[in-house]
C-alpha cells in the first residue's frame, strides 16, 4: 500500500509539461527511449482507485512524431471545415466541372469611311455593291476587285469627264464582254448609273427585262447586251433612249415583233440578228440611218420593202439571210450606193435580179443564194468593180454573159446549183423543168432599168476590165455580228 500511495504522490502532467518543454527547445534532438514511469501493476492500482476517479488522467504518453502528425491532420481538417462552410458552391460542384467559357472576342475596329474621287462616283457606289450581291455566277472572279472606294478600278468599269461638268470624274463607261457573269435581272443597276454613257455586256449570263427607267439616263448611246438570256418582247423601253446610236440585242430569247419606230431613230448600228422575231418587215424600214443593219437568222416574212432606197445615203451593210423573206427583189436596191454588202441569202424570194443592182458601185458582198431567183444573170451587175464575192447558187438562173462568166473563172461568182446548160454542177433537168416560174413581180419592165450611168469598161469588149483589188483581211462588221462573241 506504502508503494502505492508513492507512485501516487507523483504528478504526471509535469512529466508530460517536461517532455513537451525540452522537445520544443531542442526539435531536432533524436528521441530518447524512456522507460514507461509506471508498471502495469501500478496503472492496475490507479484505474481501480476511487479515490482518484474523478480526476482520472491518461497515463501514457504519446510519441512526439505522432503528436506532430495529429496536429497537422487537425488543423488540414479544420481548414476544409471552413472552406465548405464559407464556400458551399465547392461542396455541391464536381471537381470535373467544365471549365469557364473564355471571355468574348475583343470587338472589331469599325472600317474606315470611304473616300470618294468625286461625290458622283460615291453615290453609285452602293447601287454596284447591291448588283454584285444578286450575282450567281463569276467563274473568272470579277466581283473580286468590286472592293472599296477606287471605281474606276473596279474591272469593267471606267471612269471619264461627264458632258455637263469638266471638271467631274464619273462612271461613263462599262464592258463586261465576256465576263460570264450571272444574274437574275439587269433592272436596279444600268437603270441607276446616272452618267452612264455605255454599256456593253456581250457574252454572259444576264436574263430578265430591260427596265423602262433606262430610259431616263441622259447620256447613254451605246447599248449591247448580246449574247445573254433575255427573253420576252423587244425591249420597247430604248426607245426613250434620245441619244441611243448603237444597239445590239442579238443571240437572245426575243420574240414577237420589232417597233416601227425603230427604224425611225438616229442609230448608227442595229443587230438584231439571231433572235425570234416573227413579222412582215416594216414597209418603213427605208427610213433607217442606220448604217449597218442585221435581221439574219430570224422568221421575218415578206418582201424586202421598197423603201428600201430612202436609206441610200447611209446604208452601208445589211443583212437578212436566214429568214422566210418572200416576193421579188425591189428595183430601188440599185440606190444603195453605198453598200458594201448586201446578203439575202437563203429565204424564199423570186423572180429576176434586177438590172438596177449594177449601180451598187461600192458593193463588195453581194448574196442571193438559195432563193428561187431566175433568167439571166444581168452583165450589168457582173460588171462591178469592188465585187469580192457574188452568191447566186441554188437558184434557177438559166443564162450568163462573157463578163459573168470571167468572174466565174477568177473564183468571184459562184453559180452552182442553177439551170445553166453548159456548166458543171447544175440542177438536174427534171428539176428545172419542174420549176414554176412567177410571173407576178410588180413593175416587172423596171428590172431591165438601169438608174445610173455605168462605167465605159461594160460598154465595149476593147476595153479592160478593171477590178479594184480586194481590202485585205478586211473584217466586215455585219458578218462578224452572226458571231456571239464581241464585236
């Protein structure tokens, strides 16, 4: 018992306050083994003393490295406590949350205004921007350099000094010959070009109408929109045109009839060539001051009117092959003394050639075949000087004189298919005597006329026989408009 009571006069918290004192004085002094300051009889002896139960203590001390851990670990726990408490977002999200989306492009910078040569040029600016939004198709990339304020720039469009203003700069001008370009209508853009003056598009994909506004534009002369996709009925709408000197509608879809007054207007050139036009050609087509005229490759029906010479002093090509042209030719074709080519070649006409058609002094095409023409090939008209070329095969001529038979040889005349006897290639017999010769030409005596005084070289065998020498590659206007490409 006297053991006992020893052991219990001893206090164990100042052994622990010691232990704890020396080791946080000295931390990095290795441990040191003690020896436990109690038996196991004597913790028996406490644990069942009840004198000391209510003061009962923990009689076993732990190692420093463990005590050192289980504060770390207290203080990792209270501070995850705190961070749930103080932040309940961290106790509900995933720590796989997807990350915040980043923060929105920093806007863009705001162009820079345009600036403009000319204020005219600024306010066409949004009408071409506006028909090159409607474009369907640019396979050689044209609307590409259709960007900022630089117009005159742009590919196809060229800038000039307008008649009202020298000192202006303006869009006078636009060739988009052979662009390809493609759109629904043309309408909302030539329309709107206030100073435009001329507009070729030759070779593309343009449909639609022309607009009546066109109409409006003060200074446009030149006109061509061939070889596109439009359709519908003439185009009635250039005729407002007051200035219009050149117009070119061909290789398109048009139908009906064309306007009489027309050939009433001031134009240098008319091609209105290879469309479908079906109708009697007006019989005040002489009153033309066009130069060249095309109605080839068409349905026009009828005679070629005698009006016709009116046109004289300005006619200088015309073409109306390809059509269903009927009837005898007009003695007044021998008043064209200024054409050069003539060509009315495969339609329906009849009758003789006239005598008057030696008079065309400056013919150098002259073209009559396939037609149901027949008699005697006049000497007058083999007797031309400028002829390059004189067409009168498939026919029913049935005669020639030695001057017609000389351009036979020399390669200018060609007379194949006809019912001349003595000469290879003709009709069969069957085939001439089957013909049906008409005997209804108007004023029938007139073919036999002459308006005009020839040359002394017709008049006697003695004399030479003078040619003028043909140009040169020349490249006749007309001919080159039965091309769809540009003229």
């Amino acid at each position: 018992m006297r053991r006992s009571s020893n052991i219990c006069t001893t206090n164990p918290n100042q052994n622990i306050k010691k232990f704890v004192k020396t080791r946080c004085n000295n931390p990095n002094q290795p441990l040191q083994k003690h020896r436990p300051p109690y038996s196991n009889l004597q913790l028996l002896s406490l644990k069942h003393n009840h004198s000391l139960s209510s003061h009962r203590m923990t009689t076993t001390l732990l190692p420093t490295k463990h005590l050192t851990f289980t504060f770390t670990l207290t203080l990792i726990l209270i501070l995850i406590i705190s961070l749930l408490f103080f932040h309940p977002t961290l106790s509900t999200e995933c720590s796989c949350t997807s990350p915040p989306p980043p923060p929105p492009p920093p806007p863009e910078p705001e162009p820079e205004p345009l600036i403009f040569l000319d204020q005219r040029l600024a306010l066409v600016y949004p009408i071409i921007q506006t028909f090159k939004n409607i474009i369907t198709s640019d396979p050689l990339g044209i609307t590409k350099t259709w960007v900022g304020s630089d117009i005159c720039s742009y590919r196809g469009f060229y800038c000039g000094i307008p008649p009202d203003n020298s000192s202006a700069t303006v869009l006078a001008s636009i060739d988009f010959n052979g662009f390809q370009l493609g759109a629904p209508t043309l309408d909302g853009f030539i329309d709107k070009l206030p100073d435009l003056a001329v507009f070729h598009a030759n070779t593309n994909n343009f449909s639609g109408t022309i607009s009546p506004n066109i109409s409006k534009l003060p200074f446009i002369y030149e006109l061509d929109i061939s070889n596109n996709k439009f359709h519908g009925e003439f185009p009635v709408s250039v005729l407002g045109i007051t200035g219009l000197t050149f117009l070119d509608i061909r290789f398109n879809f048009f139908t009906g009839t064309v306007p009489p007054q027309v050939f009433k207007k001031t134009l240098d050139v008319l091609f209105i060539n290879n469309n479908n036009f079906m109708q009697r050609l007006p019989d005040d087509l002489g009153f033309t001051t066009a130069l060249y005229l095309t109605f080839a490759n068409n349905k026009f029906t009828g005679p070629i009117p005698c009006s016709i010479g009116k046109a004289s002093s300005t006619l200088i090509e015309v073409l109306f092959l390809n059509n269903q042209l009927t009837g005898c030719l007009p003695y007044e074709l021998g008043f064209l003394r200024n054409a050069t080519v003539f060509d009315a070649g495969n339609n329906l006409l009849t009758g003789p050639l006239p005598c008057s058609l030696g008079c065309l002094e400056k013919i150098e095409q002259l073209n009559f075949a396939g037609n149901f023409l027949y008699g005697q090939v006049p000497e007058a008209v083999c007797a031309l000087g400028s002829l390059v070329n004189l067409s009168l095969s498939n026919n029913y001529f049935t005669k020639l004189g030695p001057l017609c038979r000389k351009l036979i040889k020399s390669g200018v005349l060609n007379v194949r298919k006809n019912c001349i006897n003595d000469l290879p290639d003709q009709r069969s017999p069957s085939d001439c005597a089957s013909f049906n010769y008409p005997k209804n030409c108007p004023y029938l005596a007139s073919y036999n006329i002459i308006p005009c005084k020839l040359p002394p070289p017709y008049y006697g065998p003695r004399h030479p026989f003078p040619r003028h020498p043909p140009w040169p590659n020349r490249r006749l206007l007309s001919y080159s408009a039965l091309s769809r490409h540009r003229l």
